[in-house]
C-alpha cells in the first residue's frame, strides 16, 4: 500500500465510527456558527451606531466569560456527562441566538444585549470544549486521536476564519446583520440535531471517577487537578512554556502586524487579510501532515521544537520589504503551530488520566488565554519605548529560549523514552461503524 494511500486512510478511519462522526459534523457546524457570529456581530453594533470602543466591549465580555467560567466547565466535564454537557450547551447557543434574532428583527436590540449575548457565548466555548476534549477520547481507540486532533485543527481555521465569516457577510450584505443572525441560530441548531443523535452509553454517561472513590467537592477537584499539574514535569513546564510564549508573541502579532503591513509595505486591508490568510492556510496544513502521520516517538521534543522553531520566523517580521516575504513567515508560523497544537491536544487525551482530562484542558485553555489580553494591552505602549523591529525581535526570540529550558527543566527527551505512545490498532466494537 502505497505511503500516500496509508495517510489518507488514516485521516477517514476516525469517521468509521459513527458517535464520533457525529460529533465532528457538530463541532463543524459549531465552529461555523462561531465565524458567522463574528461578522453577524460586528455590522449588528455598527447597525446600532456603535464604533470601535463599543465593538471592543462586546468582544471583551466575550473573552470575560470564557475565562470566568473555563475552570468551572473542566470541573464540570469531569463530574458530569460529556455528551449531556455538549448537548446543552448547544441548547443553549440555539435558544441564545434565536432570542438575539428576535430582537434584531423587531428593532428592540439594544447594545447591551449584544453584549450579554457575548459574554454568553463565552461562557458556553468554556463548558464546550473541555467536555468536547474528555469525550474523544471516550469514542476513539488512541491510535485515532491524533487523525482527529488534526482534522479538528484543519477544519477550524477554513470554517471558522473563512467559510462562516464568508456566509455572514453576503447575508449581512444582501439581508441585514439580523439575518445573519438568524443564519446564527439555524446552523446551531444542526448541530444540536446531531448531538442529539449520539446514543446514551454508559462511557459517555458515567462520571469518571476512580474506583471505589466517592464524588469529591468542586473545590477538592480543583485542587486534584491543579494539583496533578504542579506534580507532572512535562505538563507543568509546558503550560509554563505556554504562557511565557503566547504573553510575548499575541500582543505583536494581533496589535502591531497591521503597522507593519502599513508603514512598512504600505499595505491597506486587503494585503492585511490576505497575509492572515496565509496563516491559516499553514495551520490548515500543518494540522493536515501531523494527521496523516504515525504518532511522533519523541512527541513532547517535536512538539517544542515546532513552537520554538515557528515564532523564529517573527524576529524578520520588522525587517520585511515585500509582501510574499510576509506570507511565507506566516505561512511557516501556521505551519508550525498547528503541528504543535496537535501534538499537544493528542497528548493530553493519551497521558492524562480520564478522571482529570475536563479539569487538565480547561487548566490549559486558562492558562493559555490569561495572559493574552495584557499582552495585547502593552503592545501599543510598549512601541514609544522600543521600535517595532525590536518587540518582533523579543516576539521571536522569547519563545525559543523558553522552550530550551521547558525542555531541558521539564526532562522531556527522558520522558518521552520511560513513557512511549505507540500507536496500537484497536479493534472498532460492533453496532458503532455506520
């Protein structure tokens, strides 16, 4: 069988099992609906006279409600059913934005009803996907979850970035921001029709607790969770490797980027877009390579030298004079990046213990997002004391100093070789294929 027939079979086998491919064709459509909302929302304020500082609340209680409740919903997802979980909250999002299109429609919405449909809609992302991420591993043999990390990781950057945005902006264009949203609505509720269609099963049902072990507090579980984290090497220093990176590299590549397309290429909006759009086309594939492959043996080194090696590329972003020159460091970053994010996500569904995997990625989402709005807070000040060569300089830079010592301080070359994750078939049981 030929190398390039075993990737692709690798890709599909994952959709062999009919509760999963459900539940990706949800996430699809989830996603979608979330790229639609960004557009839907912005031409709703500005449809309300709303500029810029009223468009930045309504994005800002989005980011609010997701970190107030993200530790919340891992606790959640480790208490209660996964599939319960998903279900309701897409419940949710559909009663949600039916509400918002009504309002839109009859001319009764105001701005802060956009603004708690945002924080909402936050909130419902921090109980999603810390369930979404202890249920794969509930429907999918191990030697599966990198192929379905890595179509999660291609799809999100094509629907949510691309396809939804698209599709609310000629709804917005030909009908109204009401409409889109009602579009909002519509495709959240699809995806409630196929979560729905998930059987009940006592894995997906069960609240995963150790045997004989009685339900702890909510607290008592933070605790264990945080705990677990402080007393994993590899996780520990990876999720200190994490923060230090995304405070140093989000602030320059989502305040200053566009000034540099500016004052640099003389660029407008339209060469802004298309760099970005390079970007995600290397998430896209980058997610798409590291699907179709084997699972890495020196995963936790890989995954390193991806995020380390990736932002290398930002240090030249300062000293760029053509456009293509742009676009291919972007293109390497998205690469890079979603190589790494793949390798990650697999990695905790593989070696974290079931029990604590909706507690562990909500730790990580946190952990990843709480940084991310000072970042971008002291970016534009942070350009009356340096140029923007030097902040894209320490953004390049920061990250591959960090990750030498992450790796070194965390022992992960040892790790990965006292702790192999090969890649085993497993047999598929009966009345799951479709």
């Amino acid at each position: 069988m030929s190398a390039l027939k075993t990737s692709a079979l690798r890709l599909i086998k994952p959709f062999a099992i009919r509760d999963y491919a459900l539940l990706a064709s949800a996430l699809v459509l989830s996603t979608f609906a979330a790229g639609m909302w960004t557009v839907a929302m912005v031409y709703q304020v500005r449809r309300l006279d709303g500029g810029p500082v009223e468009l930045s609340m309504v994005a800002t209680v989005n980011a609010v409600g997701l970190l107030c409740f993200v530790l919340f919903g891992g606790i959640m997802a480790d208490r209660h059913s996964c599939r319960r979980i998903v279900v309701l909250v897409e419940s949710f999002s559909f009663v949600l934005m039916t509400l918002t299109a009504v309002l839109a429609i009859s001319g009764a919405l105001e701005l802060w009803h956009l603004m708690l449909a945002g924080f909402f809609v936050g909130a419902g992302s921090a109980f999603f996907y810390p369930a979404y991420s202890a249920l794969l591993p509930k429907m999918l043999p191990a030697d599966q979850l990198l192929a379905a990390n890595g179509l999660e990781g291609t799809i999100r950057p094509v629907v949510h970035t691309a396809l939804g945005p698209m599709t609310a902006g000629f709804m917005v264009a030909a009908l109204s921001p009401a409409h889109a949203i009602i579009g909002v609505a519509l495709v959240h509720l699809l995806a409630l029709m196929m979560l729905r269609r998930i059987p009940k099963k006592d894995a997906y049902n069960a609240i995963a607790l150790e045997a004989g072990q009685a339900k702890p507090g909510i607290i008592r579980q933070l605790r264990e969770g945080v705990g677990y984290t402080v007393r994993t090497r590899w996780l520990l220093w990876t999720l200190l490797f994490s923060v230090i990176s995304v405070f140093t590299f989000i602030g320059p590549f989502e305040v200053l980027l566009p000034f540099i397309v500016s004052d640099h290429l003389h660029g407008d909006a339209k060469l802004f877009s298309f760099a970005l759009a390079f970007f995600g086309v290397g998430s896209a594939v980058g997610s798409l390579l590291i699907a179709s492959a084997k699972f890495p043996r020196r995963y936790l080194s890989l995954m390193t030298a991806c995020w380390c090696l990736g932002t290398l590329p930002l240090a030249l972003v300062g000293y760029v004079e053509q456009a293509w020159m742009l676009c291919a460091i972007l293109l390497a970053f998205g690469i890079t990046d979603a190589v790494g994010m793949v390798i990650w996500g697999t990695l905790l569904q593989r070696r974290v213990p079931s029990h604590l995997l909706g507690r562990i990625s909500s730790l990580d989402f946190f952990v990843s997002l709480a940084l991310m709005p000072l970042s971008m807070a002291v970016a534009g000040p942070l350009t009356h004391v340096l140029s923007l060569q030097s902040i894209f300089i320490i953004a390049g830079l920061a990250s591959p100093v960090f990750g030498a010592i992450a790796w070194w301080a965390g022992k992960f070359a040892r790790d990965e070789v006292e702790h192999p994750l090969i890649d085993e078939p497993a047999s598929v049981a009966e009345g799951e294929l479709r």
